[in-house]
C-alpha cells in the first residue's frame, strides 16, 4: 500500500473497483421467445440505478463499468416489454430465474 503526505491510503487504492459486468438474455415466457428494446437496470442497495442497457434483438444485455456490489436487476415497462407481473426468464451467467 501507498501512503499520502498525510499518511492517508492513495486514492487509487481505495476506490471501488469498477470492471464488473452483468450481462445476460431476456426472453418473454409465453411464447418463449427474445425479448428485445427492454430496458434492464443495475439496482444499487440504496435502490439508485447505477447502469442500464437495452436488450438487442435476440435479447441479449450487458452491463459495465459496475463497482464490485450485490444489484438488483430490473425491466423498465417498454413498447415490446410484456405487461408488468408477466412472466420473463432471465439468465445471468448460465443461471436461469
């Protein structure tokens, strides 16, 4: 570690790592299909959106730039967005919810 003039840790390294990324695919339940033009959101504990994207045409998504922290992942309503309380499957990483 590195120490300031003032014996205060550098900056640099005590700064929230920000390379994380969410990234995943949205598809709509019935009909299984993509879900593309959704707006997924990375939700903060302090429930401030801290990234966005929106989904491609086969419904992918990523998010970056994300300081190393738990997120909620949520769907803004859109235009091809089901209604709210449909059912969506979303997979991050290989898991499916």
């Amino acid at each position: 570690m590195t120490a300031g003039s003032n014996g205060d840790l550098a900056a640099a390294e005590t700064a929230p790592r920000t390379n994380g990324h969410i990234a995943g695919v949205v598809r709509a339940a019935s009909p299984d299909r993509p879900l593309p033009g959704a707006v997924i959101s990375a939700v903060d504990a302090t429930g401030k959106v801290v990234a966005h994207a929106t989904t491609d045409r086969d419904g992918r998504f990523r998010l970056t730039g994300l300081p190393h922290r738990l997120y909620a992942v949520t769907r803004a309503p859109g235009p091809t967005a089901p209604p709210d309380g449909a059912t969506l499957h979303l997979t991050l990483d290989g898991m499916r919810s």
